[in-house]
C-alpha cells in the first residue's frame, strides 16, 4: 500500500496517522465514544421527529371530531382503531 503512496504525500501521511491511530486503543475509544455520542443524538433527533408528528396526528383527530366526522371514518383514515379515536379529545 505505501508503495503505491510513494508519489502522493500528504495521503501517505495521512495514512501513517491512520495506522498510528487504528494502534492507540486511547484514541480508539474516545472515537468508539463519539461514535456512540452521535449516533444517540440523531436517536434523540428521531425520536422527536416521530413524537411531534404523533402529537400532530392527534391533534389531527381532535379536529376532525370538532368538525363532526364520524369515528369511524376518522379511524379508517388514520389507522387507528375506532376506540382510540374516541378516547382522543
């Protein structure tokens, strides 16, 4: 691998960092730790995503019965059964 490195410099040494890193289990597991930091961040990030748009779908409901649909058009719409529709008030 380094001889065909031998003409590119700078990616020759950045691949010597690379192996000195892949060698230092310290470093290892600091980037092992912000690996797993950015993947519950974009977990969190997820998990509000589908919670705002499970409240939007409530409030959905809401209004459809405000406007008088019947629930079990509304269930049929949204996919909920037609005891949760009328549990949502």
């Amino acid at each position: 691998m380094t001889a065909l490195l031998q003409d590119h410099p700078p990616v020759l040494e950045a691949y010597r960092q690379y192996q000195r890193f892949n060698q230092d289990e310290r470093l290892r597991a600091i980037d092992d730790a912000h690996q797993r930091y950015l993947l519950d961040i974009a977990s969190d990030r997820e998990e509000a995503r589908e919670e705002g748009i499970a409240q939007k779908a409530v409030e959905v409901v809401r209004n459809m019965k405000l406007k008088g649909y019947p629930i079990a058009d509304i269930a049929e719409v949204t996919g909920l059964s037609y005891t949760e529709v009328e549990r949502l008030n």
